[in-house]
C-alpha cells in the first residue's frame, strides 16, 4: 500500500448551510466511489473553501457520511483576485494500491474550470 493524495472541488450558488453539505457530500462520495475507497482507506482529508463561504464547515459533510475516526481539518484558500467564487476543495491522503495515475480526482459542476485537463 502506498500513502497517495487525492484532489476535488466542486461550486455552489450560494454561501448556503445546505448547499454547502449537499456539495460537499456529493464531493466526498464522487471521491470514494471513483477511487473504490472506504474510510479505513483514508487517512486525512482537508477541506478549504473561498473566502465567500462561511455557513458551514464542509467537513460536517463527511461526519455525517461515516467519517467518524478520520482527522478532518476545514480552512480558507486564500483570497486571490479573480479567482472562481463559492469554491469547496478537499484534498484527501489515502492508502491504496494504485498508482499515481490511477487516482481519480474529482471536479464537479463550475469547479470543472479549475482543471480542464482531468475534470470528469
């Protein structure tokens, strides 16, 4: 097993408590289910979110989807003129078999824009 680093993000319309789980959740199972992982498989995630979110942290989202005993950590990318609004990314480190080029990095909805060159 090797310890790997897998990335998504994906956009919501709103600085919005629901929108922000809802987003989040669908993030954080995209991720699992694209990369055939469980919790036992992950070993930390962290979640940051533009400036221009503050309703909720992002990691409640994946409390509520069984990631009781994973050390999750919630920050603020910083503010960076231009830059796509309402953003939530993880970047989560699992233990896994497959290579580097067998990770699936996930970007949804407006986030896509992020990267062209992998989103799905």
């Amino acid at each position: 097993m090797a310890v790997r680093a897998v990335r998504g993000a994906t956009q919501i319309d709103a600085d919005d408590r629901d929108q922000i789980l809802e987003a989040t959740t669908e993030l954080v199972s995209e991720v699992m289910a694209r990369n055939g992982l469980s919790t036992d498989d992950v070993i930390s995630v962290v979640f940051t979110v533009t400036p221009d979110l503050t309703a909720e942290f992002p990691a409640l989202a994946a409390r509520k989807l069984g990631f009781h005993e994973v050390p999750l950590l919630c920050a603020t990318e910083i503010g960076v003129p231009g830059a796509l609004p309402r953003v939530i990314r993880l970047m989560a480190h699992i233990a896994t078999d497959r290579s580097r080029s067998e990770v699936q990095h996930v970007y949804l909805r407006g986030a896509t824009a992020l990267r062209l060159d992998i989103a799905q």
